[in-house]
C-alpha cells in the first residue's frame, strides 16, 4: 500500500473512533451529545487526554441551546494538564498514584487566593491562611476543606491551599469521591490554574482559560465536568 493511503487510512480510522466523521458524511455530533450522560444540565466541562498514559490533553467546555432537548454548543477551549500518572478509572482509583480520575462529576463550588474574576455566579469561596485540604485518611474530614486544619488531620497529610499561589489562584472542586467519601482513593482533586508542569491528580488550565470558565459557569445551569480518553475503556463517551 503506497504511504500515501496509509496515512488516509489511519486518519480515517482515527477520525470515526472520535466520532468525528459519520459514515453517512454527515456533520460529526458535538461530544456531549456522544456521551452516556452530562448531569442532566445544560452546561458542561470535557477534559479529554489522548490516553491513560497522557499528561495533556483538551478542556472544553459547553452550552446546551434550546433547554434539555437542544443541541450542545462549544464555548470555549483551552490545553489540559493532567495528573503525572496519567489518568485512572475514577470508581477504582488509589490516592498517592498521581492519577486523575476518570468519569463524570458535579462543582459543588468554587475558590481562590485571588478575588473572584468579575460576572462570577458560583459560590467563591476565599482562600485564607487557616484554609486547609484534609486528605488524612484517618481524619473525619477527610477530602473536605476545613478552617482550621482540625486535630485529627495531620499537617502532612493535607494541603495548604495557600501556599499554591499559582494553582489556587482560581479553582473549582471536582465532585470526586466527595459525596460519600471513601479513604484511600483520593482527596483534593479540583480543576484549577496551571502550575509548572503536570499535576498530581487535578486537572488545570491556563490562568485565563480558568477566568474564563468562572464567567462561564451557571449554578442553575447544573453544570458538571466529564473526564476521559478519546477511546478505549475510559472513554470520555462512556460517561
């Protein structure tokens, strides 16, 4: 086969594992409109890495025009990071792994060493030099944001989340393991401000990409995050 053809090829194939172009010829779906679920609002985050060994990858974000029966719009865009790990099924993932967890989550809220960028509807919450991330499994607020960092959560098993100054600029808490805790798969994972490199769990975007989404964002839109691969058993689409 002559390299020419095997590049179309490969390429072809590529482009229907995305979903990207229908056999029909059609216009490709948008991706949320591919996915198992979205949270049932009309707002939603995609953080899409190429695969589980990847530290890169896509954020999008997206509208839903025309209520629950109307067609997903992008809104905006901008380059992930993920944990140094790579990425992990979420259900099944083990805190220490550098791992950001796949699968489809709620926002409870947003925070930030940084006022909140003007237009922000989200619950903000301020960063203060007694705010602290449990992520002690032995501590009764583990994976909760606690002020003052209480007894039982040991200094060295917690973040002081003033002390990212760049990262924690702005954030939103990913709904990870949050509702119903359970100790040992993973605490403090929120989408937030890039920082030097990979991270080691969270996801995070440039500081205006970060702005940006905060603008964005809409409580009574019930906006939620979905993150996955492009294929495979992590498929964004299977969440």
């Amino acid at each position: 086969m002559r390299p020419g053809v095997v590049v179309a090829v490969l390429l072809s194939v590529s482009l229907l594992t995305l979903g990207a172009a229908p056999a029909d010829g059609s216009a490709p779906r948008p991706l949320p409109a591919r996915m198992a679920q979205t949270g049932g609002g009309t707002q939603l985050i995609t953080a899409v890495a190429p695969d589980t060994g990847s530290t890169t990858g896509t954020v999008t974000w997206w509208d839903r025009r025309g209520g629950g029966d109307g067609r997903w719009v992008r809104s905006g865009s901008a380059p992930a990071r993920f944990g140094s790990g790579g990425l992990t099924e979420g259900a099944t993932r083990v805190q220490g792994t550098n791992t950001t967890p796949t699968g489809l989550y709620a926002l409870p809220y947003a925070f930030g060493i940084e006022p909140a960028p003007r237009g922000t509807a989200y619950r903000y919450r301020p960063v203060r030099q007694d705010s602290w991330w449990c992520q002690d499994n032995a501590s009764r607020s583990y994976n909760r944001w606690t002020e003052p960092r209480p007894a039982d959560c040991r200094a060295t098993e917690a973040e002081h989340l003033i002390t990212y100054s760049a990262q924690y600029a702005h954030a939103l808490v990913v709904g990870f393991n949050y509702d119903r805790p359970v100790h040992g798969r993973g605490a403090g994972i929120f989408l937030h401000v890039d920082g030097r490199g990979a991270t080691a769990g969270c996801v995070s975007v440039p500081k205006e990409a970060m702005r940006r989404i905060l603008r964005w964002a809409e409580p009574a839109e019930r906006p939620h995050i979905a993150i996955g691969t492009s294929g495979g058993t992590t498929a964004i689409t299977r969440y």
